[in-house]
C-alpha cells in the first residue's frame, strides 16, 4: 500500500534584528513608500553577525519536533533546502544532524533557491511515500542578506532571513497530495548570483558573491509559470477552485501573490501573507508562513492548501496537501 506522507509538525524562526524600510533608507537611495507600494514588504529580518543558517535550520527544527510530539531520535531523514550554506561542505543539514545528536540517517541540502523547500518537501514525500522514511525533518534556511549587495537598491530591499520547518510523517490517512516541480535552466541569468567556488573563488571568500535580478522580467515570468502552476494540480487532482481553503504562497511579491490568488479565485482572506514582515526569504518562505498561519490557528486539521514557489534557475513548484 502506497502510504501518505503528513505534517504532523511545524516550527519557524527569525533572527531577533528587524531592518525596517526607513533603515534601508539611510543604506541605499530608496523610501519607505516606495519598498512597500512595489513589493509589500516593511520589514525584514536580518542574521546577527556569527549567527549562521544552521543556526536558524536548528532553531526551526527543534520547534518543529516540539510540535510533532517527536525527539530527535525518531527522525530518519534529514533535508534542508537552502541557497546560504554555512560551509562548501559538510551540507548543512549534516551540520543540522550534528546538533540535534542524531546519528546515522541520510541528511543533504537542496538547492532550487526560493522553490527550494517545495523541491525538499517533493523529495522527502516520495521517500516517505515508498516507505523509505517514517518520519523526515525537512527544513527551508536561509541566511539572504550574506548574498545581497547593499549597495543595490533594486535587490537588497527585497529579502531576509530566516527559517521554517516541517516534520513529515508515514500516515494511512492523506497528506500531501500531489507534487509538481519544474525548472528551466534557460533562464539562468535572469536571476542568479553569478559567481562560486569553481569560478570566482575569490570574489566568495571576500563576501562579493551576490544577487541579481532583471526585477521585470522575473516578475512577468513569476506571474504567468505560478498561475499556470496552481491550475495543473487542480488539474492533476481533478478538484476545483471553491475546494481550497488556503494558498499558501512564496513570499517574492504582493503583487504576484495576488495576481496567484486571482486565478485561484480566492479571496486574500485566504491566503497567507508574510511578507510585510518577513520580506523575501527564499527557501523559508513557505514554511515560516505555513508555521505562522498553523500556530495563529487559521490552517487547520482537514483543511486543503497549495503550495507554490518561484526562484532563480527558474525553479517552480506547486503542492496540495490535506492538513
Ligand atoms: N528604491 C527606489 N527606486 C528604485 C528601487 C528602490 N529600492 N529599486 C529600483 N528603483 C527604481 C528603478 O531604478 C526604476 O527607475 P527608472 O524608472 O528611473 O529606471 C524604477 O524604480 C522602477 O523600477 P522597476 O524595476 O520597473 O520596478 P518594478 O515595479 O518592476 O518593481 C521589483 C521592482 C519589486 C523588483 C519587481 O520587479 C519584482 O518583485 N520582481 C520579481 C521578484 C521575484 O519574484 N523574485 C523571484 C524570487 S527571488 C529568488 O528566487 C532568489
């Protein structure tokens, strides 16, 4: 029998410095109006010097298994997406078994930028489908503003830091639903830090390895590949509009997540936002909203959510998933 694979946990956390738009105001020639009428972002939060991404993926995980009811020990696969590792290697989410002292299971990073943790939680439903996983800790971590050059107002305004997390577990009862993910490498340099290890090692190690952005070109894409992305799995799971409750979206854009909800004909209302307060936080996006809206009480057992996410490769993904 082909088993379920269910959030049975979630668990988020942002470091304690907020950088608000007026702040950004005396970094770069901006204004707090226009951040916020652009992108719906106020603030942000940004990593405290020596404070990592597997600082933040601990943090997350550890509220996430607290929320499970699970210690460290019940977990038998580890995966984190994230853009920001801590190390060229080990992965991060080794470093992450290392400080929950679990010994033994599979633990790797995936990397698909901000559709980074749909492209975890694709991985970690398949093991858990087959059975090869009883109960996974997937994490979304990022440490964006190590990766932003904050002399460049038309990207640095736009992320944060963060994380958020989610035990998935083996269930006879539904979970996640369905899975589509997508990428296509032709559009790489819309949306890229364009340099790494292998091709400007020095320009990492002296911290100048950062993001760039053509804002509306990837907007326009971001628009047309999610609205078509939200359509295929009601379309691969033969459900209507009216029978989702919540979206729960990447937090890129006001705009865009609007323009996503539109063609889902949902009301905001019923869909999760973030953004004002986290900013863009890559592959924690999806899951510190999820958290959010799980321990605010609006998500709720039985409920039926999509998932979606757009990031640099371009990556995409969209899910359903029965709370
Ligand atoms: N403050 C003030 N002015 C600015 C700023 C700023 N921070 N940034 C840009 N401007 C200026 C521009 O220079 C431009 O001036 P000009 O007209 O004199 O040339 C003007 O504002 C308008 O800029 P646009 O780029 O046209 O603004 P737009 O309305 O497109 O909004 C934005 C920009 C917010 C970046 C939008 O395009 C966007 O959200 N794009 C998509 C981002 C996204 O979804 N990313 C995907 C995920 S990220 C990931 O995977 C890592």
């Amino acid at each position: 029998m082909t088993l379920s694979a269910r959030i049975t946990g979630s668990g988020s956390y942002l470091p304690a410095k907020v950088l608000t738009n007026k702040d950004l105001e005396g970094i770069v020639d901006t204004t707090e109006d226009w951040i916020y009428s652009r992108s719906g972002i106020r603030q942000r939060h940004i990593a405290a010097e020596g404070e990592f991404t597997s600082d933040l993926a601990l943090a997350a995980s550890r509220e996430a298994l607290r929320s499970a009811g699970r210690a460290p020990s019940d977990v038998d696969l580890i995966v984190v997406a994230t853009t920001t590792a801590d190390q060229v290697f080990p992965s991060t989410a080794c470093l992450l078994q290392q400080r929950l002292g679990i010994h033994g299971c599979p633990a790797f990073d995936v990397q698909a930028v901000c559709a980074g943790f749909l492209y975890a939680l694709d991985v970690v439903y398949r093991y858990v489908a087959t059975g090869a996983s009883r109960c996974a800790l997937v994490v979304g971590a990022e440490t964006f503003s190590r990766i932003l050059n904050w002399e460049d107002r038309t990207t640095c305004v736009l992320f944060g830091d963060g994380a958020g997390a989610m035990v998935i577990e083996a269930s006879e009862s539904p979970g996640i639903l369905s899975s589509h993910i997508h990428a296509d490498g032709a559009f790489k340099d819309l949306l890229c830090v364009p340099v790494g290890v292998s091709t400007a090692y020095q320009e990492v190690l002296d911290g100048r390895a950062y993001t760039e952005m053509q804002g509306k070109e990837v907007f326009r894409w971001a628009v047309s590949t999610l609205g078509d992305a939200v359509i295929e799995i009601l379309d691969a799971n033969g459900i209507e509009k009216g029978e989702i409750d919540w979206l729960v979206p990447h937090q890129a854009n006001i705009r865009i997540i609007k323009a996503i909800a539109k063609r889902l004909d949902l009301s905001m209302d019923q869909v999760v936002v973030t953004i004002d307060k986290h900013g863009n936080t890559s592959a924690a996006s999806v899951p510190l909203a999820f958290d959010t809206a799980v321990r605010d009480g609006r998500i709720r057992s039985g409920d039926q959510v999509i998932f979606e996410a757009f990031g640099g490769g371009f990556t995409w993904g969209s899910m359903l998933v029965k709370i």
